[in-house]
C-alpha cells in the first residue's frame, strides 16, 4: 500500500521545524537578540523545509506504481 514508508514524513519535518522556530523566538525575545537575526533563521528553516517536503513529495509522485 504505501511500499514499507513510514507513515507522517511530512508531519514529522514540519512539527520539527516548529520546534526549532519557537525555540529561536524564546532565545531571540528573552536573550535580547535582535529579531533580524530571528527572521533570517526562520527564512532559512522554512527554505529547509521546503526542500524537503517536496522532495518528500516528488520522489512519492514519481515512485508511486
């Protein structure tokens, strides 16, 4: 049925992701840093992400039988 993958690739990336962007916020607001520097890692992280879930999706859409 889903060729022995592991169900949630997708869903684990993204809660991932949501935990290293809510920790980067505590750091930035309560370490005093300045919030360039919190937007420029949560642009990185989301470009991350982006890659991989669609790379994730491809390789599903052109693997599917």
């Amino acid at each position: 049925m889903n060729n022995n993958k592991r169900w949630g690739r997708r869903l684990g990336s993204t809660i991932g992701w949501a935990v290293l962007v809510s920790a980067a916020f505590y750091i930035s607001m309560f370490k005093g840093v300045d919030l360039g520097w919190f937007q420029a890692y949560v642009g990185y992280m989301t470009l991350a992400l982006g890659f991989l879930v669609g790379g994730l999706t491809i390789t599903d859409v052109v693997l599917k039988k």
